[in-house]
C-alpha cells in the first residue's frame, strides 16, 4: 500500500552534502582567521620585547651616561667611568655589551668592573652606541636597539665633559 498524498518532512541526501561542504569551508575560513589573529599577540611567556622594558633600559643606560665621569664607544659596547658603586671608595667602570653579537638574537647585559654579567633584555637583535661631538664641551650619546620585530628605538642624551 502506497500512501500517494502524504510527504516525508526532512532533508535529501544532496542537501545534507551540500550543507556540510558550505559549512566545512566556512569553518575553515573562521579558524585560520582565529589562527592569525592569536599569532599576532605575545603569549605571557613570549621573550619578545616589549616597549616598555626597551624605554626602561635606554634610559637607565643614558641615565648613567649622563653622570659619567668618561663615556667610550668601543666595538664591544659602551664604556662608562662613574663614581663608586661597589662600596670600596674607588671609581667603578660600567660596560654594557651584547653577548655575542654575530647570534641573533642575543642578549644586552650590564656588567661593573667587568664582573658578573646582569641580563638587562633579552631578545635583541643588535645595539648601537655612538657618540656624536659638536663641540669641545658638549657631545651627544645615542643608544640603539633593533628587536627581531624590525622596530629600532632610538634615544640620545647630552654628555658633557667634566674637569
């Protein structure tokens, strides 16, 4: 017996593939943007560097800069003479230098009387100190430092020479 007049309600078996291929490429698509979108931002434990902690170093670096008593570039880093710090009543000598330059990325570390070495940031794709005189009393320091996201920061500060 044929029941001629009566319709079954659902889906045909084309329909549900058709509807699950739309639905697949929809999908896809959502997820490579969610993909995307968390590889833009830093994880909480990414080492990459952050503005901040850079304009910190820089200006703790230019800081002591300014109240050197001798400043020197040297193809290692920056040299600076400053009044005691270690507490033996002597003149102390600051180095701040890369780890290993030719590696990238590598680290800028600080080190007093060339002793133990204090990472300062890590992740640091070069830096450059360079000192530019204009004239017999007054020269100007400026610290670079590129990040292996290609941002160079710059910062400079008058040194000026003391007797």
């Amino acid at each position: 017996m044929k029941r001629r007049g009566v319709q079954r309600a659902g889906f045909t078996l084309v329909e549900m593939v058709v509807s699950l291929a739309i639905l697949s490429i929809v999908m896809s698509a959502l997820m490579s943007t969610m993909l995307l979108a968390t590889a833009v931002i830093p994880a909480a434990d990414d080492p990459s560097l952050t503005a901040p902690d850079i304009n910190a170093v820089m200006e703790h670096i230019l800081a002591d800069a300014a109240f050197a008593r001798s400043v020197e570039v040297k193809p290692a880093g920056l040299v600076l003479g400053v009044n005691d710090r270690t507490g033996d009543a002597n003149p102390d000598v600051l180095y701040y230098s890369l780890t290993d330059s030719a590696s990238t990325p590598t680290t800028l570390y600080t080190s007093i009387n060339g002793g133990t070495q204090r990472v300062l940031l890590s992740g640091v794709l070069a830096a450059r100190f360079s000192i530019t005189s204009f004239d017999a009393t007054s020269n100007l320091l400026t610290v670079e430092i590129a990040t292996q996201r290609g941002t160079v920061y710059r910062s400079s500060t008058e040194l000026v020479v003391r007797p």
